[in-house]
C-alpha cells in the first residue's frame, strides 16, 4: 500500500486529497519537518533527504517527492483523465500551468511569512507579493468557470486550494478575490478534501 508521508495544512494535503479524489488505499504518517522525525520515530531525511513534505512511498516501496510530479503521477497511473487530462493535450498544459505557476510563485511567496526569522519589513512585501499572484488566480476565476482549468477539478485545483487556503493565516483577507474565496470553499465541500482535512485534524 502506497503511504504519504504529510504534515498537517502543509502542501502534502494536496495529495492526500488526490489519493482520496482517486480513492485509492494509503497509509499516512505525519513528519516533523523542524525535527526531521516521522510520527514512528524514523529519520525523515533518510526517506526524502530534502525533508520537506510530501513524499510518497509507492507500492514498491519507490519514494517518489516533489507535490506536482506526485498529483500526475497518482492521476495518470490511475489512468484518471479528468484529474489529469492526457499528457500532450492544451488541457493538460493548462494544468501543468497552473500547477508550475502555483509552485514556484504562488508557494514561493509564503515562504517568507512562514519563517520564525523573517522581520516585518520582509513579511509585509511577502503578503504584497502573495496578493499580487492571488490575482492571476482570481482573473482565471473570472469567466465564472468553477475550478481553475474549466469545469472538471484536476490536481491543480487540489494544489492551489491547499496554498490560497493559507493566506488567512499570514495576514492576508480572502475576501478581496470573491472568486478565489468560492473556491475554496467549492474545493473543502468536496468529500475527499473533507476526508484529508479530517485525517490531518484539521476540522
Ligand atoms: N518543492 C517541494 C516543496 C515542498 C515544501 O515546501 N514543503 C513544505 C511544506 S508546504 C515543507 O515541508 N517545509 C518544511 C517545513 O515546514 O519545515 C514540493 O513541491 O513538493
């Protein structure tokens, strides 16, 4: 059985959705990122020698890391099309779109708010830079189409739901992008969100 190695709110949820979305059977084990501990006292780094979440043990026993790669993989293998549409078509750029955009400049932008470290002046252009991605999002949002990419949910909207979620933690009102806000709110009524979020004790 595949097992996800996750840390409560952070971007594993996204795949933990994605497992539940495909519903497939996994373990979970929670890791201490600050420690480098897993829940069952094991070295992380000797799993994902990163230490970041998440990383995901495949049946083999393969550890497979990196949030995006993790999302198609459990799609495409599953041979999910609406989660994942067929690599090579404009639709599956565009989840690869949203995907990169939300890795390297949306998540990049939290970074600094989440460092015990970062003083206030680096917090403040921090949240101006969060907004300022917010609204590419928003704008995508804008036709009135309900996920990112159009009208399916894929794994892209598992992970920009997971990263626009943390905004009001760090200081940053969801109320001013209405369509990100419906979102989210779309994405946590799903069964598989509600199933992940539960499972990481977070409602
Ligand atoms: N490039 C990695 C980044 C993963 C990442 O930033 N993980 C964060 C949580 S969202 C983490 O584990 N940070 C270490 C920590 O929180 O101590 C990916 O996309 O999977």
């Amino acid at each position: 059985m595949m097992k996800l190695y996750y840390k409560p709110g952070a971007c594993s949820l996204a795949s933990h959705i994605v497992l539940h979305e495909l519903g497939l059977p996994h373990g979970v084990e929670k890791v201490d990122t600050a420690a480098k501990r897993t829940e069952s006292g094991q070295d992380y780094t000797s799993i994902n020698a990163k230490g970041v979440v998440p990383a995901l043990e495949l049946d083999g026993g393969e550890i497979l890391t990196e949030g995006p790669a993790i999302l198609q993989y459990l799609a495409d293998s599953a041979g999910n099309e609406a989660l994942a549409p067929k690599p090579g078509t404009i639709e599956r750029a565009r989840v690869q779109e949203v995907l990169n955009f939300t890795g390297t400049s949306l998540h990049a932008a939290f970074k600094p708010l989440f460092k015990p470290d970062s003083d206030e002046t680096v917090k403040a252009s921090a949240r101006e830079n969060v907004a300022s991605n917010m609204e590419w999002l928003e704008g995508l949002l804008s036709d009135g189409r309900p996920f990112l990419t159009g009208s399916n949910f894929t794994v892209a909207d598992a992970y920009a739901f997971v990263v626009a979620s943390w905004a009001p933690r760090v200081g940053v009102a969801l109320e001013r992008w209405p369509n990100i806000q419906l979102f989210v709110q779309r994405v946590a009524e799903r069964p598989a969100a509600a199933k992940a979020m539960k499972t990481e004790g977070l409602i």
